[in-house]
C-alpha cells in the first residue's frame, strides 16, 4: 500500500499564500504570454472595456433619439395648440351662422304668418 502512495503522491503541496493555477483557453491561434491569471485578467479587461464602449454608444444613439422625439413632440403641441385655435374660430363661425339662420327663419315665420 505505501508503495501506491509513494508512486502516486504529489512532489510537493502548495502554498496556501500561493495562487491557484488557472487553465487559460486560448483564443484562436493566440498564444498565452504570461501567467494564466494575468491572461484571465487582461481578457476580462478587455471584455468589460468593449461592453463599457457598447453601452456608451448605445447611451449617445438614445440620447439623440431623445432629442430628435422631443423636438417631434414640441412641433406637435405647436400644431395642437394652432388646432384648438382654428376650432376656436370655427366655434365662433358656427354660432354666428346660427344666428343668422335663426334671425332668417324669424323673418321668414313673420314673413308667411302676415
């Protein structure tokens, strides 16, 4: 039995102060330089600064839609506010062509009751 531990025991334990040896995967032809934990690290810092950009274009792309929806909704209540205007006019239009249909048939009744 001591003989299968001796054969299959490690050469040496580990540190506890000692970083863990982390399998780097590497991309496509690219060849590891340096230790997997500064690879690890370097790939993840590269990833968070390209997600950063894509958030940061994407932030500036809705801002200018922003913009380009709030001058919309400024020329539409610009247009609404000119509407109730208009209907203001037509209104006023209205009652006056109703009282000169009225004073017409006032006229007209007298007019036949004669």
């Amino acid at each position: 039995m001591e003989d299968i531990f001796e054969a299959n025991a490690p050469t040496r334990f580990p540190s506890p102060k000692e970083q863990p040896d982390i399998p780097v995967l590497a991309e496509e032809g690219e060849k590891p330089q340096g230790p997997p934990m500064k690879i690890n690290a370097d790939r993840w810092k590269k990833e968070i600064i390209d997600k950063i950009q894509y958030l940061k274009e994407n932030l500036e792309l809705a801002q200018q839609d922003k913009e380009a929806l709030s001058l919309e909704v400024d020329k539409l209540q610009e247009e609404l506010r000119q509407s109730k205007g208009k209907i203001q006019e037509l209104e006023v239009q209205l009652a006056e062509a109703l009282d000169t249909f009225n004073a017409l048939l006032n006229e007209v009744s007298q007019a036949l009751g004669e």
